[in-house]
C-alpha cells in the first residue's frame, strides 16, 4: 500500500482515505452537536468515501447534562444512517461506539452497564477541555478492571496537558491516545498544533481520527494534506489500519 497519491502536477499529497478507518466522528443527526439531519449525515459520509475511507466507526456524544444518550439511542440512530446509505448505494462501512464524557455518571456506568466499544474493546472518552481531571486514576482502574482498553480523545486539545510527557504518562498507565487531524491544519490553534507536530514526531499517537461534526471539518483536511505532518502520520503504525 502506498504512501502517496499524485495529483495531475505531480506534487505529492497524503491520502488520508489510506487510514482506511476514522475512529472518531459524530455523523449520527439529531444526537449530539454534530449532524442535525440525516441529509447531513449523508453528505459527510459521502465526503469521507470522496477522501478513500472504506469504515466509519462514529462516536456520539454521551454527555449527562447536554447529551443523554445512550445504547439504544445511538443503535437506532444507526440503523437509520446505514438504511439510508445502503439504500443510496453509498461504498463504506458504518459503525458506532461512543465518545464517554468522564464525569460521575460515567464512573457509575461502567460498573452498572457494558459500554460502547470498537475494535478490540476499545473506549473511547474525553475530558473537559479546561479542567484537569482528579478522577484519573479510578477510571482507569474501572475500565481496565472491566477488560476495556481506553483511549483519550484529542489528547492535544487539552489545555492542561502541554508537553508529550504528559502523554507518555498516560501510555504508561495504559491509556492510548488519540489525536485529530485538523489539530494538523491549525484548526484548534497553534498550541494545539505543536503538541500535535510533537505526538506525530516522538511517535506516540495510537489512533487518528476526524473528529467531524459536519462537511467543513472534510473540506478543511482534504486542503492541508500537503502538509508534511500528514505524511509523517501515515507512516506511523497506528491502529486504524487494524480496525
């Protein structure tokens, strides 16, 4: 499998579909802060079949306060979105787990409830953005007690974590990282992406994913994949091409 593909100048440009999964995404509508419709929902999937992707695995939201979803939710969600790309003849795999929002609900979730898992059971959750979280350790403890492999999402995005070596900590502790791939675009800003420059060159991301909350997160990563860290990237021996 290449590396490259050629545009007709012959320069090259990564070929982001080459992950062959996105891990991370937020394409079923009506559930959460991304797709509101499911002509929204279509659209971007068909994006992604534009940028080489052959399977989707999204990620809704579950959130206590602002998203309450759950399995049931999200699986009739599902079931929708693949009706209707099956219907339209639209070439992809579609998938769905959750991204957990870490909070005391989730703690009590993961004792009373099997989660949302992709891959090898793999969980998917987030913290917020502007808090250091003191409960670390416990849901460490929880998920792996339970047989889960975590991973966190966005880990560049975080503002309290500013160096890779708060990265390898986690890595030691048995957390994998996942990282976005417009943080490479400049999109988050430009702290975001020099921890991101940095997880790419120290070789410390396990997953990338979207993050796609709608059509103009595509649009922005198909115009940066020229950028020299998105090749980097693809070399990496991430988990996507095993999902």
């Amino acid at each position: 499998m290449g590396l490259f593909s050629f545009n007709s100048k012959k320069t090259k440009s990564a070929s982001i579909g080459l992950l062959c999964t996105d891990v991370h995404s937020h394409l079923l509508p009506g559930i959460d802060d991304g797709a509101q419709t499911l002509d929204q929902s279509v659209a971007m999937i068909n994006k992604f079949v534009e940028l080489g992707y052959k399977k989707l695995i999204t990620t809704p939201h579950i959130m206590t306060d602002s998203y309450p979803n759950n399995s049931n939710v999200i699986k009739s969600k599902l079931e929708l979105v693949t009706a209707e790309i099956q219907r339209l003849g639209i070439p992809i795999e579609l998938t769905a787990a959750a991204e957990y929002y870490v909070d005391e609900f989730f703690l009590d979730l993961i004792d009373n409830e099997p989660l949302l898992t992709f891959g090898d059971n793999l969980v998917l959750f987030e913290f917020s953005f502007h808090q250091k979280p003191i409960l670390s350790n416990d849901l460490i403890f929880k998920l792996q007690g339970k047989n889960y492999k975590p991973i966190l999402a966005h880990f560049e995005r975080y503002l309290f974590y500013n160096s890779i070596n708060d990265a390898e900590e986690l890595k030691e502790k048995g957390i994998l990282i996942q990282m976005n791939l417009n943080s490479l675009t400049g999109h988050y800003g430009p702290m975001a992406q020099k921890l991101a420059e940095q997880m790419v060159d120290h070789k410390i991301v396990d997953l990338a994913g979207s993050d796609c909350h709608r059509i103009e997160h595509l649009v922005l990563l198909e115009k940066n994949l020229n950028k020299k860290y998105f090749h980097k990237l693809l070399d990496l021996n991430l988990l996507n091409y095993k999902l």
